[in-house]
C-alpha cells in the first residue's frame, strides 16, 4: 500500500484554505484600519498634551492650528510654526473652533478634534477649558 495524498485531497485541502483567507482578509483589513485611527489619535492627544507641557515650560501662550484640509495640526508661537504633524493616509481630522490656545497657566480655550477614518471609527478629543485637560472618546460612525 502507498502512503501520501491523492491530488483530490490536496486541491480540496487549498480551496478550504483560499475560502477561510476570503473570509478573513475584509475583517482584518477593518481592524488595521481601527488601528491605525486610534493610533492618530492618541498622536494627536499627545500633541496636544506636549502643547500644554510647553505652554507651562516655557511660560507663553502657544496655539495649535487645525487645517483639515491638508491634514495637519501645528504647534505655533506668535507667527513662527514650531512643530507639525500630519495625519496617516485616509484619517481625516476636524477642529472645532481650528485652533486652540494655550496658556502659560496650563489652562486653554477648549474645543473638540474629530479624528476619524470615513465610514469607519472615529476618536472625539475634548480639551477642558478650566482644566487643560485633554481626554479621548471613541465614536461609533
């Protein structure tokens, strides 16, 4: 008797695994998405949270400016940008008002950034007026 497979066996064997790949790949093409959205905002938190450090550092108001359009935010003083950061490839985000100011005191004017992949999950970051506090939320789209 001879050992091994059938040609039979082994194409059946590939079509439950080209099935179970098919069946598999939209969902974690989803989940690198999810990843990769919540991975800009905490970018974006942290920002914003260095933001504050230096506005308290360095006792001066610093502002971060929001362009949507371009998908990036700025760490500015007076006219002179300081740093940027820009968005991944289909995260979009959205400031409301576009920019936010912080104060040597450590306290802002507040506002609320919308970080999010269309169609897909989004991140809410409230910064607290009184506190200076930045905090994330997830959105459900």
């Amino acid at each position: 008797m001879k050992r091994g497979f059938t040609l039979i066996e082994l194409a059946v064997t590939l079509l439950v695994l080209a099935v179970a790949v098919g069946v598999s790949a939209p969902s974690i093409a989803r989940g690198l998405d999810a990843l990769r959205t919540r991975a800009e905002a905490a970018g974006v938190a942290t920002f914003l949270r260095a933001a504050r450090e230096q506005a308290i550092t360095h006792n001066r108001s610093y502002e971060v400016r929001v362009i949507p359009e371009e998908g990036v935010i700025e760490l500015r003083t007076g006219d002179a940008v300081r740093s940027t950061r820009r968005m991944a490839s289909g995260v979009h985000i959205a400031a409301d008002p576009p920019s936010v100011t912080f104060l040597p005191k450590g306290v802002t004017s507040g506002g609320r950034l919308r970080v999010e992949m269309p169609g897909r999950r989004g991140y809410l970051i409230i910064l607290d007026a009184l506190t200076g506090r930045v905090s994330t939320q997830r959105l459900e789209l």
